[in-house]
C-alpha cells in the first residue's frame, strides 16, 4: 500500500519565494535610501531642479521603504 501523504522535505510551492523574501526587503531598503540620498544631492549638482527631488524622488523613497517594511 502506498502513502499520498506528502514527504516533509519535499518543497512546498511557495517556499521558494519566502526564502527570498529578506533579499527583496534589503533591496527596497537600499534603493530607499539611495533615492533618499539621491534627490537633495542631485538638486545641489544641478542634475535637476529642486521640485524634481523634493516632490518625485522623496515620495518615492517613501513609498519604497513602506513597501520594504510591509514585505517585512
């Protein structure tokens, strides 16, 4: 008589992606604060205006790290 009961080292189907999880959450969190980092230096370069990093890159450094520490 055989068993369908599944082995327990067998993989799971999303236990792939939960291991890669803490790599996606270091990676929000990186591109978070080099956007961060990124806008006011930017303006002081004269790379773009001041508009350009205080209204589009600091939000979307926000919204970044919100999303790194939801994925937490």
């Amino acid at each position: 008589m055989t068993s369908t009961a599944a082995t327990p080292d067998a993989p799971r189907p999303g236990h792939r992606l939960l291991r890669q999880l803490p790599w996606l959450v270091l990676l929000l969190a990186i591109v978070a604060a080099a956007v961060l980092a990124l806008g006011p230096l930017g303006w002081r370069a004269g790379w773009w205006h001041f508009r350009i990093g205080f209204f589009y890159l600091m939000p979307g450094a926000f919204y970044c790290g919100l999303a790194a520490l939801a994925a937490r």
